[in-house]
C-alpha cells in the first residue's frame, strides 16, 4: 500500500470481471481513499458503471469507494465495434 500511495496515476485496467471478495473490497476502498482528491486513478472496464455496485457486491461499501471513485471524475464511455475485431479482420488473410 505505502508503494501505492507514492504513484501520481494508479491505472487499474480491466475493472469488474468478477464479484470482489470482502477482502479485495476493503483493500479497494482503502486504496480509493487514500488516494482520493490526493492523486489521480484511472479505471477502465468493460462493466458498465451501472453495474459497479453489483461487482463490489456490498452496499454500504459500494456507496463509500463509488463516491469517492464518481466525485470529480471524468468519465468517458466509448462506443462502437471493438478495435481488436477490427484489427484482427484486417490481418487475416483472404482465403
């Protein structure tokens, strides 16, 4: 955690595939706190912010790390066809 708190942007990529475990909860919130309105956190994920709660999968703690996470944020929501399946139809050969 001291490691953490010492990086100006935490990037955490691919957020929210699975539930969070009580202990990975606690752990995210004091992450989210000790960083908060102190240093910059990045979060991407395919979840949809809407869903963040049912991922954290505790109410009380959900509203705590959620509104220190959405207060101040800038979010950006892309859409469109993924750039990987793009990509991919672009390498592969024509048969």
């Amino acid at each position: 955690m001291t490691t953490l708190e010492r990086v100006r942007l935490l990037i955490i990529d691919d957020w929210g595939p699975e539930p969070l475990t009580a202990e990975q909860r606690r752990d995210l919130l004091e992450i989210v706190d000790d960083r908060y309105e102190r240093s910059s956190l990045l979060i991407t994920s395919q979840v949809p912010v809407s869903k963040w709660h049912e991922v954290i999968a505790d109410p009380t703690l959900g509203d705590a790390i959620l509104d220190r996470i959405v207060h101040r944020a800038h979010r950006i929501e892309l859409k469109g066809p993924s750039l990987r399946r793009t990509l991919v139809t672009a390498e592969s050969p024509i048969a």
